[in-house]
C-alpha cells in the first residue's frame, strides 16, 4: 500500500533585511541579504520570498527567492534617486526596506599625481562622490588646456613636452579641474654607438650615446664614460683609446642608468721584440729552443715567427725547428728579426765536459840540468777549451816532474809525461841528452904493463856532471911509438919500453874536448924468432965482423 506525505516548510514569522549599505549613488546597485525566522527564531528554510517596490525605477535582480537550509538569501537592487522601497513578502509575513538613492556632489580625477614625463599617456578617470562619499565611475566630458599635452579621447592624455597643463572634467553641471606638470623625465635608458667594435692597440673610436626617459622620449643628460676590463682609456668626450690587448667595454652612465658595449682590443703594430729565454748561457751541445713575442708600442705582446742569428759564430741555428745548438765557446747575441726590426739578447757559450787533454809541447828534446814546463790543455768534443787540474807523472824517471808540469832533467835518455784529469790522459814525449862534458874515463887505468904482440883494448868515455855517457869521438895516440893503436882504442905493442898512452875525447855536441893518458910499459914476449945483424956480410981476410942476434 502506498500513501503520499506532503512536507511543508515551517512558515515565516519574520523577514530580517541587511543591506550593504543603506545609501547609495543612484543607478548603483545594493546587495540585500535577508533571513526568514519562524517562530522562536528558528531558520525558516526552503520558504519563497517574493520581492517588489512601488518605486519608480527601482530595479530588482529578481522577483521571486527561495530561502536555503540556513534561511537566508540575497538579491541586489538598482537603485532611482530619492527613496527606494523595496516589499519583501512569505506568506502573511510582509516587510519593507527604504534604501536612499543620492546624486553626484562633487568629481575626482585620477591618477592624482601632479608630475608626469614627456611621451607618458595616462588614461584619466572621472569619479563621482556623493554627500556619503560613496562613488561611482562617470562618464564626464574632458576637456584640456596648455599645449604640452594633447586629449585624446575618454580622458586619454599623451604629454609632449615640458611644461604645465589642466584637465577638466565635467558631469552634469559639476566640474573638476587637475591642474599638472610634464618634466623630462628621469634617464630610464640609454643607448651607445657603435655596438661593438674591434680595435687594434693605439687605434681610437668616439663613441655616441644617447639616453631616453621611460617612455622612450630621448634626453639630454650629461654621460659619464667609463671602461670596464683594462683594455684603455676613454675621454669625457666618449673617445676611447686601445691600449691593453684583451675584452672589455666601454660604459655610458648617467646616474644610476648604464648602457654597455664590447669591445675587443687586438693587439698594434710590431714596435719590439721580446725574446725570451730561461738563461743567458749554455753548454757546447745543448739543444736551446727559440721563442720571440712581438710587442706593440703599448707593450702588448703578441705570437710572431722571425728568422734567427747569431752575431759571433758561438753555433747553429735551425730556422724551421727554431732552435740553437750552441759549439763553440764566447760571447755574442742571438738575433731575432722580423721584417726590418732586429732584436738581440746576450749570451755566453761554455764548454761542455772535456773530452780529450793535449799536453804540451807534445815531444821535447831537453837537456840534463835544464828544466821543461809542461802544460795541460783539456778540450770538449766540440774542440773548446776546458779548463782542468791535471796531475803529472813520468813513466821512466829521467828526473823529478812537480805539481804544476815542471820538469827537471837529469837522466838521458826517452820517456813519457802523462797529464790525468777527469778520467783523461794525455801524454808528451821527453828525450834526455847529456849536459857537456865534465869528466872523462879511461880504462883501463894505468900505470900498467903489456906484453909486447899482445892487443890490448883501450876505452874512454866522456861523462856530464850528472853521470850521463856524452856522445863524443875519441882519438888515440901514444909517446914514444911502441906499436900501432887504431881508431877503437885497440893498442898492439911491438917494441919494449915505456910509452904514454894518450886519449882525446871529443864532445859531439858541445864539441867540448878533454884528454886523459895513462902510463904503457911494454915487455918483451916469448922468443919466437932468432935476427941476426947483420943478416949477410961480405968481408975481407983479416977484417972484423960483430954480429948481433
């Protein structure tokens, strides 16, 4: 079985009305917010209000609400000058609101600033107040007096140019004057010229700039120049100088507004060259690698390629690889040239690690008695002259060699100097000859006795005072002549008797003589042999004849 159940809402004891705002600027709307109270207060919600007014040009948003949960609603009403009654009605519960609709008193025009700058447009309002100071926008007819500035339409003002003007504003039979100023305007941007710009060292560019206040109207400030990076220098004229190789800008200023452009600085033209190198002298052999910087008139420094030489003939130079061998030992300059610019740098060449020692004189003929000085030259592989410290020795003592390379001679005879130094040797030969003749030596010595048809061997030599043998020539001879000596000392006695065997020895090289004998007894032999004197004899009868045997 079904059955149908109708729910009314509780019906409405009472309407509450709360408008925004009481009075208002006629054709302005007002929101009314109601609550509909049943009994004891309680929310009277889903009744329907419907709302009416007797007043001539009132306008209501709508005729009809519908309370919510909460019993409440809201509408909005236009509102007619003078009284507004507006009827709200549920049910047998009926209440009225007055709302006062007023009219323009007075204008304002806004922006309300006072200053604006040349090229700025406002767009200027017209708003109405009435005694309430409620407002309300209006549509007033504007109208511009001054020629800095020029009306547009609907309040639209664009300033031209410096100076003073007033607008007016007029609604109904109000009207409202904004007197107002147009200035410059503060720098809000500035622009330079050239933008960019590539310089070379000693090269100069002026720039330009010009500054514009916000609306983009140009100014005429004074500009502060200014670079940054050290790249050069700029006047107050905007005249920039290129000094420094390097990027930077160049800086227009004018208070707290800049405007920058880059600028590259390359470097000027080839005023010096700059050699460089880790050090000033060097070692025969050594491999020396080259490197020059071209440098402008501001001391920028810069790659170039020049050709290379020396002042003194010190080595090689290898133009492609750009590298020096120094050889030989000395003073002079490398020489780097580009074009008809030359520049030098001092160097010294040394001589590498002596290769080979060169006594000197490398043979000598000397004396006995007299003295040598040897001296010890050591040479690198590149034939320059190493200085050493050389310890001396002889290999056969022919006399006494001291620290310095003094040699003193006493023995005849060969031998060899050596020099060591630093793991080298060098030698000399050294040949010793006698000095002259101071004695002489006769063997054998006498007195003696010999046998007559028996040779005898004679010697005599020739000595200097250090005992060496001279080379000499001896000639012998005897007094009185008791056989036959030769040329080799060889005495064969014949006769006996007594004789002085005499020797003349003859310095070779001096040609200095002295002469030594000795005392010769010659002795019969044994009988070999019977001599009659004479051998044969004629005689007469009676003579006599003495015969000898």
């Amino acid at each position: 079985a079904e059955t149908e159940i109708d729910v009314q809402p509780r019906p409405v004891a009472k309407i509450e009305a709360q408008p925004e705002s009481e009075q208002a600027l006629a054709e302005s709307e007002v929101t009314v917010q109601i609550s509909g109270l049943a009994e004891e207060d309680q929310a009277a919600a889903m009744n329907r209000v419907t709302l009416s007014s007797p007043t001539e040009g009132t306008r209501l948003s709508t005729e009809e609400l519908t309370l919510d949960e909460q019993g409440r609603a809201r509408f909005k009403v236009t509102l007619s000058p003078g009284k507004n009654t507006i009827v709200l009605k549920s049910g047998d519960t009926t209440q009225e609101i007055v709302l006062e609709g007023t009219q323009v008193e007075r204008i304002e025009i806004t922006p309300e600033k006072d200053q604006f700058e040349v090229g700025q447009k406002i767009d200027f309002k017209a708003v109405g107040y009435d005694q309430y100071d409620n407002q309300t926008s209006i549509e007033a007819e504007w109208s511009l007096s001054g020629e800095n500035a020029v009306l547009e339409e609907d309040g639209m003002v664009e300033m031209k140019s410096s100076g003073n003007a007033i607008l007016f504003a007029r609604y109904k039979e109000i009207s409202q004057g904004h007197p107002f100023s147009i200035v410059p305007g503060k720098v809000a941007k500035i622009t330079v010229e050239p933008r960019e710009t590539d310089l070379k060292a000693g090269e100069s560019l002026t720039f330009g700039a010009e500054a514009f206040n916000a609306q983009g109207h140009p100014l005429t400030p004074s500009i502060e120049w200014k670079t940054e990076g050290e790249i050069g220098a700029i006047a107050e004229d905007g005249t920039f100088s290129a000094e420094t190789v390097g990027e930077g800008q160049v800086i227009a200023a004018s208070g707290e507004v800049t405007a920058s452009v880059p600028v590259q600085v390359a470097h000027g033209t080839l005023s010096d060259i700059s050699i460089d190198l880790e050090k000033s002298t060097f070692t025969a052999g050594e491999k020396v690698q080259l490197s020059a910087k071209g440098v402008d008139a501001y001391g920028n420094q810069f790659d170039i390629s020049p050709q290379w030489f020396l002042s003194a003939s010190l080595g090689t130079v290898d133009q492609e690889a750009s590298e020096f061998t120094p050889l030989h030992t000395g003073t002079g300059e490398i020489l780097a040239k580009v074009e008809t610019l030359v520049k030098g740098i001092d160097i010294e060449v040394v001589p590498a690690e002596p290769a080979r020692l060169q006594v000197g004189p490398p043979a000598v003929d000397v004396i006995a008695g007299n003295t040598v000085q040897f001296e010890v030259t050591g040479y690198d592989k590149f034939d320059n002259v190493v200085e050493v410290d050389p310890e001396f020795s002889i290999r056969e003592e022919l006399g006494e060699i001291d620290a310095t390379g003094a040699f003193t001679a006493e023995t005849s005879g060969s031998s060899v100097v050596e020099a060591k130094a630093r793991g080298l040797v060098g030698e000399s030969t050294v040949a010793v000859a006698p000095a002259e003749m101071q004695d002489v030596e006769l063997t054998p010595q006498g007195p003696m006795e010999v046998t007559a048809g028996k040779a005898e061997k004679f010697s005599a030599s020739g000595y200097d005072a250090y005992g060496n043998t001279v080379k000499a020539e001896v000639a012998w001879d005897m007094h009185p002549d008791l056989g036959m000596v030769d040329s080799q000392g060889v005495f064969s006695p014949e006769k006996a008797g007594k004789t002085r065997m005499t020797a003349m020895v003859h310095q070779l090289r001096t040609g200095k003589k002295i002469e030594v004998g000795t005392e010769v007894s010659v002795v019969p032999g044994e009988t070999t042999q019977i001599q009659i004197e004479p051998e044969s004899a004629d005689v007469t009868a009676g003579e006599e004849v003495v015969f000898s045997a």
